[in-house]
C-alpha cells in the first residue's frame, strides 16, 4: 500500500504525509494528543506509562539517523 492510500484509508491529509518519518510524526503526535485524555478519565497509570514508552519509541525513531 502506497503513503497515499494509507493516508486516505486513515483519514490523513495526502499532502501531510510524504514518508514514512512523517507517518511517525504523526503517530506521535496523536499519542501526545490521547495521554492528558486518559489522565482526565483516570486510566490506570500503567496503561498510561506503556502508551508514553511507545510515544518516545516512535519519537527516537523518527529521529533517528542510519549510521
């Protein structure tokens, strides 16, 4: 599946989303986005740790360089 495809099929704008490092920033992004709302509706801490050890993996990966 082309980043075109995969853009439309979830519902991301085609022009935002131009590598896979963008797809990375995005997912990102929306963890950010998700964490203060399962702080707000109390989801056990551990759930919210995992969810942020992820959210720092695709960080450092999207930042990451190939040596």
């Amino acid at each position: 599946m082309n980043l075109d495809k995969v853009a439309k099929k979830h519902g991301i704008n085609p022009n935002s989303l131009n590598g896979k490092d963008d797809g990375l920033k995005i997912a990102v992004k929306s963890i950010q986005q998700l964490i203060p709302i399962f702080e707000k509706r109390n989801i056990d801490n551990q759930t919210i740790r995992d969810i942020k050890k992820l959210e720092e993996f695709l960080f450092d990966v999207s930042d990451s360089t190939i040596e």
